[in-house]
C-alpha cells in the first residue's frame, strides 16, 4: 500500500507543479506580468520538480540507496529555489543602497532564438528583479514560491520515510 502511496504522492506533487506554472503563464499572458531574470530561474526550477515529481510517480527506487538519492536530488533542488527566492526577496525588500543587485545585466545562458517561439516566450527574462508587480495577501510571488520550495520539503519527506519503512519491512 505504500507504494500507492509514494506515486500517487508525487502525482499529486506533479499536478501541483503543473498548476504553479499555469498560474505564472495566466499572469504572464493575460496581466501582462513579464518574469525577470530571478523568475525564470524559479520556473526552471518548479518544471524541474515537477518533472522529478513525474518521475517518481513512474518509478519508485526498491532500494534504501535509490530513496536516500532521490529524495537528496530532489530537496537539493527544492533548497536551491529556496535560495533564489530569498535572493529575489532581498532584492525586492532591501533598501537599495545594501549592494544587492539583480544579475539581469548578466547574459541569459541559453540562446532563446534557437528554441521554438512558445519556448522562449516562456523564459525570456524581461523584467525588474527589484520591483513587486503582484501581490497575494499582502506578499508578493517569491514569498509564495518560498512558501512552496520548502513546502515541497514536507511530502518529500514524509513519502521517503513510508518508502524506507516499507524498505525494510520487506527486507530489500
């Protein structure tokens, strides 16, 4: 029964994810909020869990290794949006005179016009790091995607622990 559990848990982490992103395309497209630099980072890494999440569903590791990796790779990747988003919040909150910029004058590592048009138009960094464009309950979009990077942490580790326990009950 824990195995229904673990992929119907990341299933439900997948659709979470999938949602998210809908929700930074609907205010992209139709509010017309352009992602800065920092936000492209964040959906990178919100499609990254989200593919980890389809992943996971697909495959479950029968080994106590395969469950301590994963779960490693996947809070690895969940702790580093983390700490984008608290840069990205330092950079929206801090008084501008702490040295605190946004890396937007840096190139974007990936050549946009040699990706399909829908493509880029979903990560071509536009906007101000610094400014706060959209708010939800008084927070703004990196508080919530901080809120989710380290929520993402709580499922993560509650499904890894039923996996081990049923790990060792079967003595695999």
């Amino acid at each position: 029964m824990a195995w229904l559990r673990w992929r119907v848990g990341f299933f439900a982490l997948f659709l979470l994810c999938v949602g998210m992103m809908g929700f930074a395309l609907y205010h992209q497209f139709y509010q017309w909020l352009m992602p800065c630099l920092l936000c492209v980072y964040e959906r990178m890494l919100v499609i990254t869990l989200g593919l980890l999440s389809l992943l996971s569903a697909i495959w479950q590791p029968t080994t106590r290794r395969g469950v301590m990796w994963f779960s490693g790779v996947y809070a690895a990747v969940a702790l580093w949006g983390a700490g984008i988003t608290v840069w990205h919040l330092m950079l929206q909150y801090a008084p501008a005179e702490t040295g605190v910029n946004c890396a937007s004058s840096l190139p974007f590592p990936i050549d946009l016009n040699a990706l399909p048009a829908w493509i880029s138009a979903v990560i071509r960094p536009v906007g101000d790091c610094s400014v706060v464009d959209f708010s939800l309950f008084g927070m703004s979009m990196p508080f919530w995607l901080l809120v989710a990077f380290v929520g993402f942490l709580v499922p993560l580790s509650y499904l890894a622990k039923i996996r081990l326990l049923e790990i060792r009950r079967r003595g695999l």
